[in-house]
C-alpha cells in the first residue's frame, strides 16, 4: 500500500502565465500536394482576414509583458501554429527555445497544431521536450512513437496534467476529442496526484463546458471528460480555443471544478475577437486545507499598444478536489 503524502504547509506563492493561440506568424506558401487539403481553406481564412487581426508585435509585446512579470511557469494551451505545415513545427520549436526551457515551459496541440495529419517527428514530435511527463506514468503508452498523453509535470506543490485534444478534422471544423485510453489514464493520474496532496492543473486546447463555443469547433466527448473530473477530481482546468475570455465550472467530487479560457495571444480586439489577453494566476497555500489562486487578467490596449492590468479576483479552493467559490 502506498503511504499519502502530507501536503505541505506553505504560504509560498506559485506563479503561472498562461495564454493561448499565439498562432505565430508564418506566410502560408504551399506546396501542389499541400493544396489539396485543409491547409487551402486555412490559408484563404488567412489571407482574407485573420492576418489583419492576428499580429506579431502583439504576441511579442505579450511576450516581454510576461518578461517583466517573471512567473515560475508558463503555459500554453494550443494553436502555435496556423497550417500544420513542417516548417512551422520547426520555427515553433525555436520559439519554444526562446522562450524557456521545457523545465519551466508547459505546451499542448490546438486544432491547428493537428489540421492534417503529419508524421511525428516533422510536426508535434519536435515540442516533444515541452510536453511530456516527468513523472513515471501510472499506465504504459500503447505507442511510444507519440508522447504519453496525459502528460505529468510536478512542479512544487502544483502539478500540470496535459491533454491532446487536436486531431485532423474535415474541412470547415475545429473539433475535438480525447481518445478512450487517454481518458482513462488520465483518470488513473489525477486520483494518484491527490493521494500526494497536490494542485492539479489540466490543460488542453478545447472546452470543457458547454456552449463555451460552437458545436463545430467544440470538444466531442466533453461529457466524458467532465464524468473523469466528477470522480477524480481536478483544482483548475486551463483551455484557449475561444473567441473571448471564458469564466466556467464543471462539477467535481467535492464542488465545483473551475475552468478558464483564453482567446488568443496575438488577436486584435475585433467584432470576431475580444482581443489578445493572458493571466497571471498565483498560487498559496495556508496550512493543510485551502488553496488561494488569484488571477490578474493582462489585457492588450490598442491605445498604448502595451498590455495593461485588467480584473483581478481571488478563488478559494478548499479540500483534495476542488470547490471553488469566489471571494
């Protein structure tokens, strides 16, 4: 039997950026063959408008916004890419390596990160070292030529459980879905990080609640996934994919599971988008029972053409599973 671990009695504080979508700059140049696929309808979206409204200068003032902050961790939760295309993966890993080193930089795919399918080790494979587990997992990987899903990162007192949402899609969709034995894993995963006494943090790119986008850009199995948090638990769940910043809860063992969404990093406030934000969340725990987890909300101003404090608010998580209410 294995012994619990006592959880421990800090009032440290923990910091995390998080922001989503950077979907980093990149003139879609494509190949004969590459035309006639998806990444064609995704080029003309490009072309037509998105390069108007998704801007490089605002993901780098992004960037030196996170600089200044100086978080512990930062997290990205998908869309890196805009066309899947080989080059890009190559870029983003150099990207990545600016950014931080994957001690200290946490990733999961987006749907553009998966918009055809592309052999590992031309695409995903190449953020390999920024998302993968540095805990023994609890269950074998069916296929050790892909990362293990869900990956387990501990980081202090917080551990960071990524998921991979993104799969290739027919055109005019952005939809997700977790396959059966990464549900399942993940379950095995998050009740053992709670026997250790730990914050659990899942990331992936897609909702979990409902309506939070439409039916064609959301996660299919997302009943299955919140069934996973019901009984397992979870203390926060950070996701992009939106359009707008996103204030959700799903039900967990103990109460109310919170999620916040992102909308991208790099997108100009528009009728379509709320503009580029991200959130610096801080952590604390006082004695054996409660978490505080504060978020401060960076938001882009097109006036300054720097990022700015927004809200800021402060969550109460009490218990082995989160029940979340605000203060």
């Amino acid at each position: 039997m294995q012994a619990k671990m006592s959880p421990p009695l800090s009032v440290t504080a923990t910091t995390l950026a998080h922001f989503s979508d950077p979907h980093l700059s990149h003139a879609p140049r494509l190949r004969l063959r590459e035309r006639f696929s998806k990444r064609q309808l995704s080029a003309w979206s490009w072309l037509r408008d998105r390069r108007e409204l998704q801007l490089g200068d605002v993901l780098e003032s992004l960037l030196a916004d996170i600089r200044a902050q100086a978080p512990e961790q930062i997290v990205i939760t998908g869309d890196i890419t805009n066309f899947s295309l080989h080059e890009e993966f190559s870029a983003a890993a150099n990207w990545l390596r600016e950014l931080g080193s994957p001690e200290r930089v946490s990733v999961v795919p987006g749907n553009h990160d998966a918009l055809v399918s592309v052999a590992d080790d031309q695409g995903l494979g190449r953020w390999r070292p920024w998302m993968s587990s540095d805990v023994e997992p609890r269950q074998p990987s069916p296929s050790m030529r892909t990362p293990q899903w869900p990956y387990v990162r501990v980081r202090g007192a917080i551990a960071l459980v990524g998921l991979n949402s993104a799969l290739p899609t027919a055109p005019l969709l952005a939809s997700g879905a977790l396959a059966s034995d990464q549900l399942e894993r993940l379950e095995i995963e998050l009740r053992a990080l709670s026997e250790r006494g730990l914050f659990r943090i899942v990331l992936l790119h897609h909702p979990v609640a409902d309506a939070a986008v439409s039916a064609r850009k959301a996660l299919r199995n997302r009943a299955a996934l919140r069934d996973v948090l019901a009984r397992a638990g979870a203390e926060l769940v950070l996701h992009g994919h939106a359009r707008d910043a996103r204030f959700d809860t799903v039900p967990g063992p103990h109460g109310a599971i919170l999620c916040l969404g992102l909308p991208s990093s790099s997108a100009v406030p528009s009728r379509k988008d709320a503009g580029a934000r991200w959130h610096h969340l801080t952590l604390r725990r006082e004695g054996t029972a409660a978490w505080e987890l504060q978020v401060q909300a960076r938001l882009w101003s097109p006036e300054s053409r720097t990022f700015e404090q927004g809200g800021c608010y402060r969550v109460q998580i009490e218990g082995p599973a989160a029940s979340a209410a605000l203060r």
